[in-house]
C-alpha cells in the first residue's frame, strides 16, 4: 500500500531547478532509502514533503490524500510525520528533558505550560530517552551536548512523537559505532511497530542493512531506485556517487 | 615521536563549567603527522581542539609546540602556525568564495602576501578557481568543506585541528576530501589532528591515534590494537 506518492515535483531556487520533475512512491511499513550526491535534491524533497518550502509545481499524497502545500508550514502533526534535520533543530536553551517534552504537548501555547505536567508525557521521556542512551543526561542543557548527541536527542523526539511517517535526514552522521548500532536497531524496531520510514543517508552500509529499497537522486532528479544491493553496485551510480577506493586513486 | 614532536598536551584539564569535559588529556603530534583523535560522541574529542585552539580554557596540565610551552589565545593561533577547521563546514555563507580566503589571511600583514598564498593555495584547491566570485553559501557541501579546508592554509600553518572533515558529505565527496588532506600533509608538510567518525576512512590518512572516553585518553597508539582493544570492550559490555 502506497504511503505517500510524490507526483512531478518541481522546486526552483533563482534560476535552478533543484528539484525537477521528481515522481516516486513510499510504501507503508517500509525503510526506503533516499541517497544522491551532496546538492541533489534530496533534503529539498523532504522540505518540500515536510512544508518547510512551498511547493512550485506537483502534487505530494500522504495516505491517498492531497497534500496542498503552496502556503507554508503545513500541519505535519495532522499528517502524523516527523522529521529530523541535517543539522540539528533542537532548544539549545532548554534540558535535554524538555526538549523532548516540548514536542509531546498538543500545539497550543497555554495548556503546554500544564501538559509537560501528565504523568503519561514523563514515562513517555524517560522511555525514549533510557532507549537513546541520554537519560544520564538529562538535565543537561541541549546546547552544551556534542554534535552526535545533538542529532540523538533530535531522534529521540522523533520517537517520543510516534507518527506513523518517520524521516531522518543523516541520522548516523557524526555518530560512532556503538551509537550508531543502537540508532539502527531502533530504526528496525520503529518498521516493526508498522512506520514507514524515510532515511537519507550517505552511510551506504547502513542504508544497505536497513533499506527494503532506495531512491536515488542526482541534479534534482530521480536516476534510480530499487533494491539498494543491486542498484549501488551499478557502474553509473558508482561513478557519481560512490567513487572509486580509497587505494585506487 | 618526542623527538620531532611538534604539539604536545601533557595532563591538559578543561571544564564547561562545573563539568569537567576533558580530564588530564596528554597527546603528541609530530611534525608532518596526522594523528586522529577517536571516540564516542560526547567523549571530548572536539573539545580538545578547541582547548588547543584556545576556545575553552584551560583549567591544569600545559600544552606546548615545539617543547616551548604556550597559553593558547584563539586569535592569535594563526601567528602560532595552528588552523582550526571546526565541524559542518563553518565558512561564511555571505561572502564568496575569494572573501573567505582572504579572511583566512587576515594574521598576515600585506595584502601582497595574503595575495600570493591565495594563488598558492588555489594551486592545491583548483576546483575553487571557477568558484571565487561565488557567495560561498551556495557551493554544495564537499565544495564548502575544500574551501573550509584551504582558507585553513592561507596562513601558511604546521598544524591544523580538523573537526569531522566528512560531516554530511557523500561518500565520493568523502574520499576527495581525505585524498586532499593526504596530498596536503605529504606536499607541504603539515601536521594533522583529525577527529572524525569515518574509521574506513581514516585508516587511509594515518595509523596512529588517541580514543577517548569521558574526556580521557583511554587508548593510545596503532589504530589497529585501538580497533582490537575497542571491540574487545564492547563486547566486554
């Protein structure tokens, strides 16, 4: 069953298109991959997806339903998405606590000074914060954490909000390895409650363990797409992505 | 290594305010090294750079260059032959491309000069050439970070601090990238200290590093027996 279907999309910055004609579908309950070069197109897509940018031209359906996106800022809430950032988008003001307690309050001012109150909002952090290892630091605030710590707290909202559309934009980027296998197991665990979710990634062996398909963009286009074993050990995707070893130049 | 060292961090101490991020941290660089700094995230590793770079101050311990120990005070770390190149291609988005270089100038006195290392540097980085007259926040990420990394030579440096130089770059961006910083180190000589994720990666650049752990050097020397004793640890776990 289609998750979501993107219809010739098309975004233009001055005078280039960086997303141009772009057509794919995601499938419920699954990890695709989204993986291209840097400047390809491909976190345009997901703020275009997202509503942080309008959409120029194209259609977006999210379960069958057309997204219309020309104003800014859709409600992702109502379309059950989350989402994480290249660069980490969190309070740096605020504890790691209330970082992921801010995005579990309904969207109005007043009753969030109450809500981060419920019983149900507090286990629901320690919950996800106990699974990303950052309960120790808790009472931290955001701003002081490391670039790695930052990008996990930001995934540990993601959790906390259990949409049914996940998307990460590098989620394994500036982590080391024993975090790294954390993230991806939580990754499976979130398929296997039913999510579908959106990676893009440039780490291909995580893409290549996690991925059920990828989609590959290249100068705001989509060049390819299928099994990620297959397609990225094509030649042309080798070349323009991929690159030669390290020991061959 | 000590005797043709040219950094040295002996028992170095720094604090975020009451935390104690890095806790009596000793390394060496030699000169014409690369060295790497390893660990996992929160361990200190970019807090040691900026300690060196003279961002956090130093609470004990002293760090020294060529055996003359020094305070470190960050603006005047380009007179003292160090570059910094923080993590996320930290250039300035608003300026081109020929503007950042030439800030990475801005110790040198005469424009003539600042001039010549510019056309120097370019020589190693011609893939800026069509760039210059560029705002530099357009440029795609693997060009931001060459230019991050060739405003760091403008000042002609024995050593730069690199901070995940492949933050956020494809994987073929990734590799031109570390084939750059080899060329550099291998042409002109100068030193790294590299702290960076990417272990396939880094173990084509150097085979001697520093795993930290909570702000301390827990492991030190061939990467290979770091990789050992590390797995050896989480598996321990």
């Amino acid at each position: 069953m289609t998750m979501i279907k993107i219809h010739n999309l098309r975004k233009r910055f001055g005078r280039a298109d960086v997303v141009n004609n772009f057509s794919a579908e995601i499938f419920k309950n699954t990890i695709v991959g989204f993986v291209g070069p840097n400047g390809s197109g491909k976190s345009t897509v997901i703020n275009l997806l997202t509503g942080v940018e309008t959409i120029d031209h194209g259609d977006i359906y999210i379960s069958d339903i057309l997204v219309k996106n020309k104003k800014k800022l859709i409600n992702n809430y109502s379309f059950n998405i989350s989402r994480t950032y290249q660069d980490p988008r969190i309070f740096d003001q605020m504890s790691v606590l209330e970082n992921v307690l801010i995005v579990l309050n309904k969207r109005k001012v007043l009753s969030s000074f109450f809500e981060t109150k419920k019983p149900f909002n507090s286990s629901k952090v320690e919950e996800v914060l106990r699974k990303v290892d950052l309960w120790g630091k808790r009472s931290a605030l955001a701003g002081d954490l490391s670039y790695g710590q930052r990008k996990i707290l930001e995934f540990a909202r993601v959790l906390a909000m259990d949409t049914r559309i996940c998307i990460f934009d590098e989620p394994f980027a500036g982590l080391f390895a024993e975090m790294k296998l954390i993230v991806s197991e939580l990754i499976l665990d979130l398929k296997a409650s039913g999510k579908t979710v959106v990676l893009i990634e440039h780490d291909m062996d995580q893409i290549v363990k996690l991925a059920d398909y990828v989609l590959v963009m290249n100068a705001g286009k989509l060049i390819a797409k299928g099994k990620p074993s297959k397609i990225l050990s094509r030649n042309d995707i080798l070349d323009i992505y991929i690159g030669k070893d390290l020991h061959e130049k | 290594m000590k005797n043709n060292s040219l950094l040295n961090l002996d028992n170095v101490t720094a604090n975020y305010g009451s935390f104690k991020a890095l806790d009596r941290v000793s390394l060496t660089v030699g000169e014409g090294e690369i060295a790497l700094l390893l660990g996992p995230n929160g361990s200190g590793k970019s807090t040691v750079l900026k300690t060196i770079f003279g961002l956090l101050p130093i609470v004990s311990g002293k760090i020294s260059l060529h055996g003359l120990p020094f305070k470190p005070v960050s603006f005047e770390m380009p007179m003292n032959s160090f570059a910094l190149v923080l993590q996320g291609q930290k250039i300035f988005p608003g300026l081109s491309t020929h503007e950042n270089l030439e800030i990475g100038g801005f110790s040198i006195k005469s424009k003539e000069l600042v001039d010549k290392r510019i056309s120097e540097v370019l020589d190693i980085f011609p893939m800026l050439i069509k760039l210059m007259e560029i705002k530099a926040g357009l440029l795609s990420g693997g060009e931001q970070q060459m230019l991050a990394l060739a405003r760091s030579l403008i000042a002609n440096p024995k050593i730069i601090l690199l901070d995940e130089p492949t933050l956020g770059l494809s994987p073929k961006i990734a590799k031109e990238v570390f084939h750059k910083i080899k060329e550099i180190n291998e042409l002109n000589k100068v030193s790294f200290l590299i702290a960076d994720h990417n272990l396939n990666l880094l173990s084509f650049l150097s085979r001697r590093g520093y795993y930290l752990e909570s702000g301390k050097v827990t492991l030190c020397g061939n990467l290979d027996k770091i990789f050992e004793k590390h797995f050896l640890k989480m598996i321990m776990k």
